[in-house]
C-alpha cells in the first residue's frame, strides 16, 4: 500500500472511531461524510476497496459495501468500474428522498436510468388535476378561512368508499376512513392507534417495505421480523414469535408482497387470520402498491374487530398529491380519528375537495386502466428480456424481484449497474438491520421512461447477470 492509501484509510478509521453506536455500516456512512464536509477527503479522492477497508475496520466486506452504495446512491461517492470509488465532484448535490430524477450520462455514453422506484406515466390525470386545482379555486371563502370539521370531510370520505368498492372489507362506512397523507402517513396513524406500552412489539415480514419499520422507530417500536415462504408469513412461526415478543401489530401486504410480488393465498390469509385471535394482535394490510382487482378477502374482512387496512392513489394515479386513506375496524373509528385530529388536524381541506373531486370522476376509472396496462407492458419487457433468470413479477406489479445468480452479491451488482446507468434497489434496503439479505434487487417499472431506453437499461442489466466477476465480490 503506496502512502496516499496509507493516509485516507487512518482518515477514515479515525473518523469512524468517533461515531457513536447503531449500524456499523451507518456509522462508516456517517463518517465518510464528515471527513468530505470537513475536507479530510477532498474531491477525486480514492476510496480504499471494500476488503481492505473491512479488514482495517473489523467489519465484513458487505457492511462497507452497504455504506458505500448508500452514498453512492446519493451521489455523495461514484464507483468506476475497473478503477473504485472516489469522492463525488458533486459532493454539494442534494439528493431526493428515494432516488435522483437529474439526467447524468455515464463515462461510457449511457443516459442514467432510475430502476430504483416505480414512476407514473401521463396518461391523463395531469389534466384532471389541473382542472380540479381550477375548480377548487372557486371554493367559497369560508371554506377558505374555518379550521376542517369532521362533517366537510364526509363527501371526500364516501368518495373513498366508493372508490374501494371492489375491496372485500366487510362492512364499511365513510366514518371509518381517514384521510392521510400517502399511504405512509396511514400506517403510522394506525400504529398509533393500536400500540400501546413503553416498547411495543411491530412484526414486519423478513423481506418487508422499509416504511413499516421507519414508522416503528418514530413510535419507538421493536421491530420483529417474521419468516417468509413462496406463499407469504409462515403461520406457525408467526404465532411462536407474537407470544414471545408479545407482539401487538401485523404488518403485511397480502395482495401483493413489496419486494418480492408474492400474493398471499386465500388460505393462508384465513391460517394468519387464525393465529391473531389466538394471540391477541392486530393486523395491518398495506394495499398501496397492487394494480389489479382484489383476489380474496381483506384481513378487515377475516377480522372485523383487529383489522385495518391501508391504501393510496400513489401507484394509480399519482404520488404527488400524497392522498392516502387509512380505514379502522368499525368498533376502532373514533380511535383512528382521534389520532389524526390530535396529530395534524386532518387532511386540509382543498386537499380533500380534491380527492373527492378525482376520485368521483367517470374519467378517472379509464385513467387507471390504462395507467395498469402500461404497466403490465413493463413487466412483459422486463419478463422478456430477464426471465431466464430467477425473477419474480407479476402484470399487477410495480416492480418485479431478481435473485442474483451465483457470482454476484447485491451491492456489487448495484454498483455495477450504476456504473452502466442503471440504479435498481438491492435486497439490503428490505432487510431488517441485523437479518441476512438475500442476494437480489428490486427492478421498479418506471414508466416515465420510453419504452425503448427501457428495454436498454433491462439489456445493460442482462449483459452484468450473463457476465458475473470471476470471484464473488462484496
């Protein structure tokens, strides 16, 4: 190791000295950024590879690998395949939440493609939302200066109903619904309703969304995580795990798994419908991301006492708006209306106006048709070009699950396939903190994207699957 190695890994070994607790690859993220804010690592400068660096550290090579997709990801870091990683010359860049919508071009040419997130398609509702903001416009001014009652909500609420129609959940009132702010605003407005204690226990599936766990941590929750076979929570373990940890929520999405695209059998529904009554929790089903008609009955349906359930226009129509809605078991409604009352008042009111207005819509049906089948010519490409591989998809899905084949782990990939312009989402990002990832990545639709510059980046991505390094890479 030449000198100029020597001096930024003691920068980076002394920087991580200084971090306090949580993850370890956290903490070597955490470091890495404050040797860049404080000019310890300049820009350009070459980061040490992953298997020397876990080695100084005391870590394994996946952990620093994490740490390095994380901010590679955030273009705090860029990986040049066959050279490293290096400092951004961007390091000033402020990245969005889940993934960059700015074009960057690659060394080789190629035009980055985001594969990390599903994207919406116009296909119409941009007009729609346009005239609605025009119409809400001529709201009368009183409307415009009360606080919201519940009452005023109460069309935009049956507009949801309605709007839910073809969801089997029992019986079901306006009063029972909540209007959020995107589906992730209603799962945390359940969990508070439900959880109860100084550490209440939240059960997420192995491979789960992240937002159920982001939820839990705010609400400081522990969060356990459940096993998982090809038709979804295995009920034994789930009962096993519930009367240790005292669990007192479920959450899972039967229709449709996030990452994996497993759908949850109607009678597997009915054996974890089983297990919460003789355990004692509450089940909360995320509906948010499945594009099709509903295949058997919702768990508010299984269980009219401990079922809730959770949806948005996120995945159909648009994420921009943030319009979810939360819907409580009939005997819970003042419980879950409390909770949003006390938390932000409710939704405000143009907002409301608004759902009512797109969701009442003879339009806004067609929309979502069509939204669907662009999609599931998404998936058709992808299934095209990557079912020779392990993939898991489906026509109703935002998304589709690739297992790596032998040779590739899931941040090398990730890296690599940056490198080519194309950001997909590894396994890791689903994973509990301290649970094993398997080696795959989550490929969204991203409909946005012309259909031949898609079928392009699914090719770059085929090229890597077809060609993995000689040796298995961290």
């Amino acid at each position: 190791m030449n000198v100029e190695k020597n001096i930024v890994t003691d920068t980076i070994s002394d920087l991580f000295a200084l971090q306090s607790g949580g993850p370890k690859y956290r903490a070597l993220s955490a470091a890495l950024r404050q040797g860049i804010d404080e000019g310890k690592l300049p820009k350009g400068t070459r980061l040490p590879p992953v298997r020397e660096l876990a080695w100084r550290l005391g870590m394994t090579p996946g952990t620093v690998a994490r740490a390095y997709t994380a901010l590679t990801d955030e273009a705090v870091l860029v990986a040049e395949v066959g050279r490293g990683t290096f400092v951004s010359g961007r390091p000033d860049t402020k990245p969005s939440l889940y993934f960059s919508t700015a074009k960057s071009i690659t060394e080789d040419g190629h035009e980055m493609v985001s594969l990390f997130t599903a994207r919406l398609p116009d296909l119409g509702q941009v007009a729609l939302i346009q005239k609605g903001f025009e119409q809400i416009s001529q709201t009368p001014a009183t409307s415009l200066l009360d606080y919201p009652s519940a009452a005023s909500y109460a069309p935009a609420r049956q507009a949801v109903v309605d709007w839910l129609a073809h969801v089997p959940l029992g019986a079901l009132h306006h009063e029972d619904v909540v209007l959020s702010h995107g589906a992730q605003s209603g799962l945390s407005l359940v969990m508070q309703a439900v959880l109860r204690g100084r550490r209440p226990v939240v059960m997420v599936e192995e491979l789960a969304y992240p937002g159920y766990r982001r939820a839990a941590e705010l609400l400081r929750a522990d969060i356990v995580s459940v096993p998982m076979d090809q038709h979804g929570i295995v009920p034994g373990a789930l009962a096993e795990l519930a009367q240790r940890h005292e669990g007192q929520l479920l959450c899972t999405s039967p229709e449709l798994h996030n990452p994996t695209s497993i759908v949850t059998s109607p009678e597997r529904r009915r054996e974890i419908a089983d297990v919460s009554l003789k355990c004692g929790f509450d089940i909360l089903e995320d509906d948010s991301t499945f594009l099709g008609a509903s295949r058997a009955e919702s768990y508010r349906a299984l269980l009219p006492d401990t079922g809730w359930f959770v949806s948005s226009i996120s995945k159909t129509l648009t994420p921009a708006l943030r319009i979810g809605f939360a819907v409580a078991p009939q005997a819970r409604r003042t419980d879950l209306r409390r909770t949003a009352e006390n938390g932000f008042f409710g939704l405000s009111r143009p907002l409301a106006d608004l759902t009512r207005y797109l969701l009442t819509l003879p339009d806004t049906e067609a929309i979502v048709g069509a939204v669907r089948q662009r999609n599931a010519a998404y998936v058709r490409e992808t299934v095209n070009v990557l079912g020779g591989f392990d993939l898991g998809w489906n026509e109703h899905s935002p998304f589709a699950w690739l297992r790596l084949p032998e040779g590739w782990r899931a941040a090398a990939f990730c890296l690599a396939a940056e490198a080519r312009g194309v950001q997909v989402r590894p396994a890791e990002d689903f994973a509990s903190r301290h649970a094993y990832a398997p080696h795959a990545i989550r490929i969204g639709m991203n409909a946005q994207v012309p259909m031949p510059d898609f079928q392009a980046a699914l090719q770059r991505l085929r090229e890597l699957l077809d060609n993995p390094p000689e040796r298995m890479q961290a």
